[in-house]
C-alpha cells in the first residue's frame, strides 16, 4: 500500500450537497481494511512529534478518522458535534462554511484545562470549521496540538486561513 492508492480510493462527486460544490467520498476508503489502516498509521507517524492528549474529531467524517488516530494513538478522543446532538452542558460556536453558516457544540466537561488536543476532519475546504473546533477548545480552556486532514481542497485557502488567525499551531494534511 502506499499513498497514492489510498488517495485513489477517494471519488469525487460533483454537484453535492448542491450545484458547484464537489464532494469528496471518502467512504471507498474507509470500507478498504488494508487502504483505512495504512491511511490512520501514516497520519500517526507524521504527527509523532507532536505532544497530544486527546484526538478531536469534527462531526461526521472527522469522527471515523479521529477516533482511528486515537486508539492508534492510545488517547481519548472528543466528539465536536452539530447543534442539539449532546445531552448535557455544551459550548458552542457559530461559522461560516464555503456554502453557509452552522454551529459547533462540545461537551464543557470532558477534558482537563491545559490538555493538549489534536483536532482532526476528512476535508479542509475554507478553514471556517477548523477554526471553529479550535476556538472551542480554547474557549475550554484546553491547548490546540494541531490539526490532521486526510485532504484539502484546492482553492479554497483553509490552510492559509487557519495559519493566519491566532491558533498558530501545526497543519498535517496527508494528501
């Protein structure tokens, strides 16, 4: 297995979730056992150097990701979810997608102040949402470790935009 065929098992479909947007599948990869694994320990073995205490994953295909990396990685993972999905006492922050606005909501409970957290989603497109996610965990009083994608979009700048607001904190895009 090597890269390049783990990246071709991601298709894109076009016109989705609406006209203009391409969507990208992940989930060819995720159903190839020998693609998904090579994929999380790659992940893991470029984020060695980085000191984490819990793994982050952003509703719903950061979530499959996130929580591979974390039991690779023998930590705990976080969900950061859509509005209204946890039961108890949240956070919440507003954003601004590449094709409207939504929410992000995580438990206030979950981890120690000071923790160090890798915050981790399939796709990084404008930035917004990954920014989102590390606000949360600062506003909770935890540090942002960095960040892991599988991909990102061309175009669209989330890179450059999560390196120029204030998280000043490492990017792996794997892809």
């Amino acid at each position: 297995m090597n890269l390049q065929i783990a990246k071709s098992k991601i298709i894109d479909v076009l016109d989705y979730p609406k006209s203009g947007i391409t969507f990208k599948d992940i989930t060819p990869l995720l159903a190839d056992s020998e693609a998904f694994s090579f994929v999380i320990s790659k992940i893991v073995e470029e984020l060695e150097t980085i000191e984490v205490d819990y793994v982050a994953g952003v509703e719903a295909r950061g979530f499959i990701i996130a929580a591979a990396i974390a039991i690779k990685m023998r930590k705990g993972f976080i969900p950061i979810r859509k509005p209204g999905k946890l039961p108890r006492k949240v956070v919440r922050r507003e954003y601004q997608l590449e094709y409207g606005l939504d929410a992000l909501e995580i438990h206030s409970d979950l981890m120690p102040a000071n923790s160090k957290v890798l915050i981790v989603d399939d796709v990084l497109a404008t930035g917004g949402t990954a920014i989102a996610a590390g606000e949360l965990i600062r506003e909770l009083g935890a540090i942002v470790a960095g960040f892991a994608f599988l991909f990102a979009i061309d175009g669209l700048a989330g890179e450059t935009r999560i390196l120029n607001s204030n998280l000043n904190v490492p990017i792996k895009i794997l892809f």
